[in-house]
C-alpha cells in the first residue's frame, strides 16, 4: 500500500538453492505482516567478491527503479550471507538503513577461508590473503560505523563454524573503535552454536529492529 518508489523492503542473503529454508518462515511472515517485503539475489557462492556485489547491485537497481521499492532497505544476513552484505553495504553506505545478522560471517579468513573464497574473487589463495584489508568484509566495517548505520547482531557463544569473537564481537569492536559502538546491538545466545535453536530466528528485538529500519528507509 505504500507509494510507488517507497515501499519498504529487507534485502536478504544469501539467497541459494534451499536458503532461505523453513526455519525463516515464521520471521519473514512477521515482516509480510508488518508490510515488509523480502527480497533477495542468488548470485552464487559469491562471498562478498567484487562480481557478486555487482550483481547485487544490478538486484538492487532492479528493485529500486523498475519495481518500486525504497532506495534504503534493511540487511538481513544470516551465516555467509554476511560477507555478501557488509561488502555491498560498505561501497553503498548511502543506499542502507540498518544492517541485522543472524550468526553472520564478517571475516572470510574464518570463513569458508582462503582456499574456497579464492575462485569467488578470481585471484589466487596467496593474493586474496595479500589484499585482505581491500577485499575482506571485517576491514571495511569501518565505513558502515562513519556512516552512522545502525546494526543488531544475534550470535551464539559457542559457534565453532562461524566464531562470535572474530566475527560479531569483532564487528561490534570496529564500530566502537570509530566512536560507534552505541549503534550495535550484539545479542550472545548463551549455549548455542551455529544451529537451527528457534531463538535465531524468533528474535523479536531482531524482527522488530528490521520492520523499524526498513520502514525510516522508505520515508521520502
């Protein structure tokens, strides 16, 4: 029911072959219901690589221009979807309202590493670790903090796939360290790891953050 060009949206991924899966279902019925659409891209196992975001971009441009939607949707990364967002977000921090994560990968060394992140980037294991701080997700947080983008992060203390310290902990310290640490919320799932626990995805300090942003995003 919004106007054309600001209906409010939640920019969702990774977008693959069975994700998202069931144990979303109840979350994103709660922003239906809310009048949040959701959308995402499939562009692969892309892990925040230069070619997956322009084709994010070109998703985005898509849903923007040709389909009505509000130019600053919310993120919502769940896992590897992650690395996806903060690598489009962190060159497009004009055309982002709030960044939510559910157990999210930031740094790509953790995850899927070197060699697997490699072919994605089109450059050699040994090259990608040499331009870490140009490619890797966790190095660029900074332009998300200078841009005053606010983030919720929900994370389980005993992740052993994707690590709270080296990933939503440590997104929290790099906002701190630019005099944002106040615009996260790190939510820690006392007992969890990277597991399917319903609290993930019944969040609803996580769900309601997501409606919030999504709709600022879609005020002219």
């Amino acid at each position: 029911s919004a106007p054309e060009g600001l209906r409010p949206w939640i920019f969702y991924a990774p977008t693959l072959e069975g994700l998202p899966d069931a144990h979303e279902k109840w979350m994103h019925e709660q922003f239906l219901n809310a009048g949040i659409a959701v959308a995402g891209i499939d562009v692969g196992e892309g892990y925040g690589s230069p070619s997956a975001c322009r084709l994010m971009m070109a998703f985005y441009q898509e849903m923007t221009r040709n389909r009505g939607y509000s130019k600053k949707p919310c993120l919502l990364g769940r896992s590897r979807g992650g690395l996806w967002l903060t690598s489009w977000a962190s060159d497009n921090v004009d055309k982002v309202a709030g960044i939510a994560g559910i157990y999210p990968v930031f740094d790509l060394r953790i995850y899927p590493g070197l060699e697997a992140a490699a072919p994605a980037y089109q450059i050699r294991p040994d090259e990608l670790g040499a331009r870490l701080r140009e490619f890797n997700p966790i190095e660029r947080v900074s332009n998300l903090a200078k841009a005053k983008i606010p983030a919720i992060l929900i994370h389980g203390d005993q992740d052993t796939v994707v690590p709270l310290k080296e990933n939503s902990a440590e997104f929290l310290a790099r906002y701190r360290a630019a005099g944002a640490g106040d615009l996260v919320t790190l939510i820690v799932a006392k007992g969890e790891g990277h597991n399917y626990w319903e609290g993930f995805f019944r969040c609803q300090e996580l769900i309601d953050f997501s409606i919030a942003r999504a709709k600022q995003g879609s005020l002219p």
